[in-house]
C-alpha cells in the first residue's frame, strides 16, 4: 500500500510511473458484470440481502463448484462476505479464540499476520523458503508446537507457488487428525499455468474455503468474496456479519450473478496474464535475477535480489524515484528474509511489463 500510495503521488506530479507493484487485474470486471449492473441501478431497490448473502448468488456459486470441480456444495453452507478480506475476518471471529495459535506460512499475503494479531491470535510464522520448494508441509506444522489452525494459499501470494493435489489431502489429513482448523485461501483458483488448482472444500476435516470475485474474476473495487463454513460454524459467522457489515454489496451481488457465465472473456484475461508471466520469467533471468519462485499460478514473481541488496524497501524506492517502476518489497510477505525479496506483478498492462523491464535493464547495466 505504501508503495502504491508513492506510485500515485509520482503519478499527480506529472511523472511516469510503470505498474509492477499492483496486486489486481489490470483487466474491468466482464461486460456481462456490468451489463447486469446497469439493469439493476435501473431497476432494483438496492436495499440490504440477509447477512449471509443473496440466496440466487449463494446456489450460483455452489454450481460453480460443480462444474469446475465437480464437488457438491450445499448453498447453505456459503456465506457471501464483502470480499475476502471479510470472509478471513469473519471465519478468524468464530473458529478461534483470542490467544489460539495459527500456522501462516512465509512467505505469505501479510494480512493473515495482521488481522489475527488484531483479533489477539497468535499468528506461527512457518518459514517455507526456497528450500521447502515454498510448500509448506504437515513437517513443518509437527514441529509448530500446539496449533489451533493454520492458513493455506494455493496459488500463493506472493510466489504464486501452488499445492498439487496429495499434498493439498496430506495437509487437510494431518490437520484434521491433530484437531487443526485448516482455513484454505483459494482466491487466486482460475488463474493457473499448467495444472489447475484444487479445491479442500471436500478433504478430511472440512476445511473453511476462502474465496473472491477478486482476481480471476477481476472485480476487485466490488468488494465480495464468499466463505464456505462447517455447519458449527454458520450460526456464529450469520450473527457476527449481521453485527458488524449487516450484508454484501446489494449491487455487487446481484452484478455477481452474471460472472459465472462470463468465462470465455475471463479465460482469454489469463491468457493476457501467462504471457506476461513468460515474458517476465525470461527477461528476469536474462538480467541475472536467477533465484525465482515456481510461479505455477496468480500473478506474481517472487524473486532474491540479494545480488543487489540486503534492503529490497531501498532497492524498491530507488528504482520509482529514478527509473518510475514500482515494484514491492518482500517484507511484509515474510518478516525475517523479506529484505532479501522483490515481488514483481504482471497483473497490469503489456506496456507496463515491457517498459519496466528495458528500464530495469538499463539501470543494471549502469550499476555495473
């Protein structure tokens, strides 16, 4: 957020900012998004739903999972949040208790640290660097000492790192044998490179599922997400979104209705995104950035820049001042060796990607 506020205030000055620090779509939401949207401001009330969400958005996600996943989903156990921000919210408030303790991986989406240490959970931070393949492993939550729960990103932010299907069931078997609640971020799921992502909605245990209308979807200023919840879980998570958001977006959930329909025009948005990727990937390494991460899925390259610095919030300010490239550093992602780390998002336009990286090179090509 730093980073972008700078970017923008460069930007009100007149100068030249190229976008690689953006964590959203450079893409609108679908037309058939807005082209519903538009009906409703014409049409509906645009009242308050239930807290848990429009019953007609609910059963179209279910569907959802069955035919991307062909796993059934009771539209009931689906709670529809304003975005996934507030479904983590939401599912930390009623699955656990003040002073429980939580597996986070690192690096990881700094947000999960931040809200559980809001909500007085302690967030375990899990080193999963290079080493580890950034996998996290039932190894390394056995040597985390007591869990009460732990949180899973596939694909990751920012690595974009993704769990293939054993060690996504070795997790949730291990969780659910230890009595672990396993809290799986899936918001990144559609915008995948090679295999597709899995879900842990049906694996042992009944794992929360997160997701968002976000990322692959590219709707990320209609802030609405969705949670999938355990039965128990449902009462308290009704009670407390009445309390503290009363419903979602009435506009967004009704536009929503139409995502599920729009996935030729999202799928051509990822193919925009996976040639980003290899364009990145290949000049990256050509400019000696050797170290990267597996970046399977989301939109990101996670990278060592130790090579240049020991300081990546110096190396990402140098190069918006001089060279007009935002970029962001590694430390909110992972606390200890995050100084080490520069994430790069080709979320944004071609131009964008492109022009970083002729800018990029020629500032290399001074430094030495």
């Amino acid at each position: 957020m730093e980073v972008m506020r700078s970017a923008a205030a460069r930007a009100a000055a007149g100068a030249d900012v190229v976008h690689l620090e953006v964590g959203q779509p450079g893409t609108r939401a679908p037309s058939g998004v807005i082209t519903a949207a538009h009906r409703a401001l014409d049409d509906d009330v645009l009242g308050y739903t239930v807290a848990l969400g429009d019953d007609t958005l609910r059963h179209s996600i279910a569907g959802h999972y069955r035919d991307w996943y062909d796993v059934s989903v009771d539209a009931d156990r689906i709670v529809v949040t304003q975005g996934s921000s507030g479904a983590f919210v939401l599912t930390f408030l009623a699955a656990f208790a003040p002073g429980s303790r939580v597996a986070i991986p690192a690096p990881g989406y700094a947000a999960y640290r931040n809200m559980l240490v809001a909500l007085d959970i302690e967030p375990v931070i899990i080193e999963v660097g290079a080493g580890a393949e950034y996998v996290l492993t039932p190894d390394h939550l056995a040597s985390a000492g007591h869990l009460d729960g732990a949180i899973i990103a596939s694909p990751n932010n920012p690595t974009g790192t993704m769990l293939d299907e054993d060690q996504l069931m070795d997790l949730a078997s291990w969780c659910d044998h230890n009595g672990v609640t396993l809290v799986s971020d899936e918001i990144y799921h559609g915008i995948t490179f090679g295999n597709r992502a899995h879900t842990a909605i049906d694996l042992p245990g009944q794992p929360i599922v997160v997701n968002s209308f976000s990322k692959y979807f590219s709707m990320t200023g209609w802030r609405l997400g969705w949670v999938i919840l355990p039965a128990d879980l449902l009462t308290p998570v009704e009670r407390l979104a009445q309390n503290l958001t009363i419903a979602p977006p009435t506009l967004a959930q009704i536009a929503a209705r139409a995502a599920f329909d729009c996935h030729d025009e999202l799928r051509r948005n990822v193919a925009l995104y996976e040639e980003h990727r290899s364009q990145l990937l290949s000049a990256l390494t050509d400019l000696g950035f050797l170290q990267l991460a597996p970046a399977d899925g989301a939109f990101y390259v996670w990278s060592d820049v130790s090579h240049l610095t020991d300081d990546s919030q110096v190396l990402c300010r140098t190069w918006l001042d001089e060279l007009g490239v935002a970029t962001t550093p590694g430390l909110d992602f992972d606390p200890n060796h995050g100084h080490r780390f520069i994430r790069f998002s080709y979320a944004g336009t071609t131009r964008d990607i492109t022009e970083a990286i002729d800018r990029i090179a020629t500032w290399l090509d001074v430094q030495r």
